[in-house]
C-alpha cells in the first residue's frame, strides 16, 4: 500500500514520523559538506523543496537533534559511517524571510525583527548561563520588534558568538527564502531602503562572523552582487544552470515514474511528463517540480498545481508593462515557439523596468523558462554575451500564462467578452462601443501614456490587447503580431483553424496634423492593409480574399475608433 503523501509538510521531522512519502535527498548533506563552502547560495523555484531540505539539514547537524537518529535511518545519508558521527553535533541557527511580504519598508524591517526576536527566544536559555557577561545578557535582552536597525543587523552575528561560548562550536545558519523581502521591495518601491539594511545584516551575519563554521542560503533568484553581497567574497553561488546539487531539488524523472509505480499509476507516465517534465538545472534534463508531482499522487488528477501555488504578480507585471518587443516575444511562447535572448543571472532589480534580458533571466530563475541550448563563451565574440535559446517549462506553466493574460483585463471582462463577440459577428457598432470600455479600464494597466504623441506608449496596451486576443480565440485562430505579409508587417492576423472569416487588424495613433478625425487615422490604417498586401499570407493559406476581413483601429489616448 502506498504511504500517505502529506501535502504542505515542511518539516523533515514530521515527514518522517508520520511515514509519509517522501523521496530521498539526503545525499545533498554529504555533498553540500564535502565541498566544505562558508556560503552556499542556492537559487530554486519557488515549491522546489528548498525549505523541506533546510529543515533536513538542521535537523541531521543541530544539537536540538541530538540523538535522532531514526529520523534519517535507512536514507543515503544514514549508510555512510563518516556521517553519522556528525547527527545532533552542531548549534545551528534557522530562519526564514519566506513569509516577510510587507507594503512598506517600516513593516518590513518591523516584520524582520520580529524573525529576529523569536529565535533568540527559542535560545532564551543562553541569557541565564553564565557563560554570557552581564553586557552580553543586556544586548539579549534588548532584541526586539522595535529594536533598532543598527542593533537588529548585529542579532544573527551576536547569537552566532553566544551559541559559540555556550557549545564550543561555531555554528552553522540557514536562511531560507533570502530574497522574499527583496522582491516585495522592488513591487512596492521600498528598493533602496530594503538594500541598505540587508547588506549590513548579511555583511555581519555571513562575512564578518568569526563564529560562523558555514551556511547555508535558499531563494529563488541571485540578487545582484553590486546590490546586496558587495563585500561577500566568501559566497559560493549555485543557480538553476549550475551543476552542482542538480538533482538535489525537484525530482528527477526516474523517481516520478518510481512514485507512479508505487501509487498503482504506472499508465499515467506519459501524461505526468507532458504536464509537468520540462525543469533543467545544470547538465540534468527532465527535473519535475515536487509540488505538482505530490498534489497528482494525492488526487490522481492532472491540475495546474505549481502555478496555483504562490502569486506570480511580478511575472505578471514586467510582462503586462514591458515593452513591445517583450510582449512579442511572451507572444512567440504561448504559442509554444522559443526565444533568444542573453542570460544575467544576477538579478538588477532596481534595472528592471524596460530591461529585457533581465525580465528573462527573472523568468529564467523562477522556473516559468527553461534553456533549451545556450552558446558558450568560446562560441561568441568578446564583445557579445552567449545567446540562450528559451522556451516555457511545460503545459502547466503555459496555462498560468493563459490564465494571467485573461486576469490583466479581469476588470473590463464583460466589455472585452462583449468586443471578442462582436469581432467574431463583425458587428462594428459593438466594437466600437465594448473597444472603448475595454481600452477606458485597462490602458493604465499597460503603462499608458495620455499623450496622442506618445506613439511607443500606446503600442503596449495594443500588444497586451494582442495576446489576449491570443489566448481567448486560440481554439478557432492562429493569432499572430508584427509578422511579414506583402510588403510589410501587419500588426494583427487572426488565421482561421476551420471556416471562419480571416482577420487582419491594423492599430494607427492620430497624427493630429494629418489627420482631422479618428476616423481619417482608420481610413490611413485600412490603406496601409490595402498597400501593403497584408493580406497575401491568409490567401496563400487558401482563405479567398472574399472572406478576408480589414479593421482599422484608430488610438487617440484612451478613446478608439474602428472601422473597416
């Protein structure tokens, strides 16, 4: 009979006692120890096990632990005698930043003292020994939520020495999620604030710390080290390309089809792997993602798990407000094509916006990409950066997606249900009317600018406008942007699957010194489809021109005009 699978367990200990299902990775322990690094850096997705093998690692070297070992017989980590003698042997310090998602940077420092305070709590025990001095015992006790910033960036080195008189060791310390605050920061604009407390605490905390034998930190990105790790040379940074520790989060593809087997659910491989298969970390292929895996053994079902199971609001917005070309290229992946594009792995939050080898490289790193093939140094010039061929995971990371781009116009959803009806009955007066309603509700959210001249800035509504064109007709269009046809490029075609008319749609802003009215700009954009040809790569399909049909949009700010 297969074991109970435990859904939401992040303890290592209760996973074990409960004798849950669980896949062995204690041979990170042996990996991770005999690389003998100060700092492990290890950037994983989000549901990767990352918090789940923290708690195996302090729960395998924490004194708390000492004398467990039934927790970890029979596992990798339990057959090599070496080990062994090291269970229960070290004073370790664990914490994370995993739930510190405040609006503003007072909350966040408040909320990371609170961190603070709880785990000299849990050690309250230091501050009646005597092994403390009495200045010693008044800085314990002085840890607190409102404490000071100077006196909260100190707490983690200050405890690193009161553990270290106390047991005689140095310690080891385990920070989980790093880099939660740092991207909350950077949604909500509390960047620069966050940077300069976080680069004092971890500059104390993991550089300047005599009594630090090693650590260990988890996040899902590698913020810059300009930013954050300026002065930490000690740091061993491990990433989703690395090869180190590769198949030490996730589950390899073996231990899946293993799982199915186990469950009674061997006929099930194939649509396992087609949903959820797609993850590379280093030289290994076919990693899934653990959470996913865990929720199909528990309910047999195929679901959008992973996706479901954070918020994926700052994909979501560098994507909705990024540029043309950004948008374009999203467009190319949710048709399950690939991109190109250099690959920074250290994260410039603060450089984001607009940027868009960063955007990728954020995408990159928290699992929704996956490299397809890369060029090497060697394959490339010294003045250019290797290219990465990119493309989505797999199909639960494509619906996200599909999901995402729906809720960007969340707000207009009768109005733009209202347009796409209109549009497949070519009903011009609903076009115009739903159009209006829809563009009125959502062109802030695009970054829009007000101004007729801000030709740049409309054209990101326009092309989110696209994609969920993409995504709401994808089962009777093939929607394609700024492709070559004729003589040009069209900005819209809609390509019959079946029998439904063709569509070409052309996006024109006012030129208010040619063009009088809207709709002097829709008659412009009509010829530029005429001139053009634009229509040639439908009929070449085999659509008769007949059933050809042209829009022309016309933009001026937040007001359109359509007509065909």
């Amino acid at each position: 009979m297969a074991k109970a699978v435990g859904i939401g367990i992040q303890s290592f200990e209760k996973i074990r006692e409960r004798k849950c299902f669980y896949v062995d990775k204690t041979a990170f322990i042996k990996e991770w120890w005999e690389n003998q690094d100060d700092v492990t850096l290890i950037t994983r997705p989000r549901r990767f096990g990352k918090t789940l093998t923290m708690s195996m690692v302090e729960q395998f070297f924490s004194v708390k632990y000492e004398g467990r070992e039934e927790l970890f017989h029979g596992l990798s980590i339990w057959k090599n005698e070496k080990f062994r003698v090291l269970q229960g042997n070290y004073p370790v310090i664990s914490l994370s930043f995993a739930n510190v998602k405040e609006l503003d940077y007072a909350s966040t420092v408040r909320r990371m003292n609170q961190i603070l305070s709880d785990l000299y709590y849990d050690y309250s025990f230091l501050a009646e020994s005597d092994c403390l001095l009495p200045d010693e015992k008044a800085y314990f006790h002085s840890i607190s939520e409102d404490m000071p910033e100077v006196t909260a960036t100190m707490a983690i080195h200050r405890l690193s020495r009161f553990l270290y008189k106390f047991y005689g060791k140095k310690v080891i310390i385990l920070l989980d999620e790093y880099d939660t605050p740092m991207q909350e920061a950077y949604v909500n604009g509390y960047w620069e604030e966050l940077v300069s407390f976080t680069r004092s605490l971890f500059h104390a905390t993991f550089k300047t710390n005599p009594c630090l034998d090693r650590a260990i930190m988890t996040g899902i990105t590698r913020v810059s080290r300009e930013s954050i790790f300026s002065d930490l040379n000690n740091l061993k940074v491990v990433t989703t390309t690395s090869n180190e520790y590769a198949d030490s989060f996730g589950f390899t593809e073996t231990e899946v089809f293993s799982a199915l087997e186990e469950f009674g659910m061997p006929d099930k491989k194939q649509d396992v792997k087609s949903w959820y298969d797609g993850f590379t970390f280093g030289n290994r292929t076919d990693i899934y993602n653990p959470w996913s895996i865990l929720n199909y053994l528990d309910t047999g079902k195929i679901g959008i798990y992973w996706a479901n199971s954070s918020s994926n609001s700052l994909a979501g917005k560098l994507i909705r407000e990024g540029s043309i070309d950004i948008k374009q290229k999203f467009e190319s992946l949710i048709l399950g094509q690939s991109i190109h594009s250099p690959i920074e792995e250290q994260i410039v939050y603060e450089e984001l916006d607009g940027n868009e080898e960063g955007i990728w490289s954020l995408l990159l790193a928290g699992g929704y990409l996956r490299v397809v093939r890369y060029e090497t140094f060697d394959e490339v010039s010294e003045s250019d950066a290797p290219d990465y061929e990119l493309c989505l995971t797999n199909r639960e990371v494509r619906q996200v997606f599909r999901a995402m781009v729906k809720g960007w116009f969340q707000k207009s959803k009768t109005a733009y249900n209202g347009f796409i009806k209109a549009l497949l009955a070519d009903d011009i007066k609903a076009m115009n009317h739903y159009m209006n309603k829809v563009a009125l509700s959502t062109f802030s959210s695009f970054d829009v600018g007000n101004k007729p001249s801000e030709d740049v800035e409309p054209e990101r509504f326009y092309h989110g406008f696209v994609l969920g064109l993409l995504v709401e007709l994808s089962d009777r269009y093939v929607v394609t942007s700024n492709r070559e046809s004729g003589f040009g490029r069209y900005d819209v075609m809609l390509e019959p699957r079946c029998m439904d008319d063709g569509i070409i749609l052309e996006f024109k802003v006012q030129d208010k010194d040619d063009e009088k009215s809207l709709s002097d700009t829709v008659q412009a954009a009509l010829r530029q489809i005429e001139n053009k040809q634009y229509e040639t790569v439908l009929m070449e399909k085999g659509v008769p021109r007949e059933r050809i049909r042209k829009y022309g949009f016309a933009f001026c700010g937040k007001e359109v005009f359509i007509g065909r």
